[in-house]
C-alpha cells in the first residue's frame, strides 16, 4: 500500500476519521511513502508542531520511504496531464502527483484522505 500525506495527517491531527485510516494502515503488510512525499508531509508537521507525533507514526507503521526515480517522475507528469490542478476536477497538486506516481508505478492501493486520488485511475486503499 502507499501512504498519502493527507492520510498521515489525518492521523497524527487525531481527526475524527483518524483510527479508520489506522486501521487500513496498520492492516496492510507492505507500506510504503514516496521520498517526496515523506518531505511534503514532515514539512507540514513542522509548521504544525508536530514533528515528533508525525515520526512516532511514521516509526511504529514502518513505513518504507521509496526514492523518485525516473519511471515515477514520468508518471507524475503523465498524471498532471490527465488529472492535474486546473485540468481535471482531481485537482491533483504537486505534492499529490508523487504518491500517485508511486501508486501507478508499483500498482498498489492509496491510503488518502479526501476525494481526489478517488478521481483519478489508481487503487482506492480505503472506499
């Protein structure tokens, strides 16, 4: 499974839906997070102060960081394309278009929050 960074947050934020996404997470035997995603998201832990809770979860999830490679990198263009912000109503930004990338490249579900991944052609983790 790959890991969004909205999926985090919903977690690490204690948002009302946080212990389905942890649940999914948790259940799942492979998880992974892009490299660029893991730097989007600890960014905005840092802004929020919540640097320490973030790694605590990023720790006990062992959660494989997956470097861009050039395969990805063609993916997410390919994706801003076909459901980028301003092109399609995914609106996918340029945070989101490495976990799709990710996602596409090794054909395993997304674990995100919100309505946006569900827009596009990659495996829905959580329905």
């Amino acid at each position: 499974m790959i890991v969004d960074s909205s999926a985090l947050l919903a977690m690490v934020l204690g948002e009302s839906d946080a212990d389905r996404y942890a649940s999914v997470l948790f259940s799942s035997r492979k998880r992974h997070i892009s490299a660029a995603t893991m730097v989007e998201v600890r960014m905005v832990a840092v802004r929020l102060g919540l640097l320490q809770e973030l790694d605590e979860l990023i720790e006990m999830s062992e959660l494989e960081i997956v470097p861009v490679d050039e395969a990805q990198a063609k993916l997410a263009i390919e994706g801003f394309e076909r459901f980028g912000k301003g092109r399609h109503t995914a609106g996918l930004n340029y945070g989101d278009l490495f976990a799709y990338a990710l996602a596409r490249s090794l054909g395993e579900p997304l674990l995100f929050k919100g309505a946006d991944f569900a827009r596009t052609d990659v495996r829905v983790a959580l329905a």
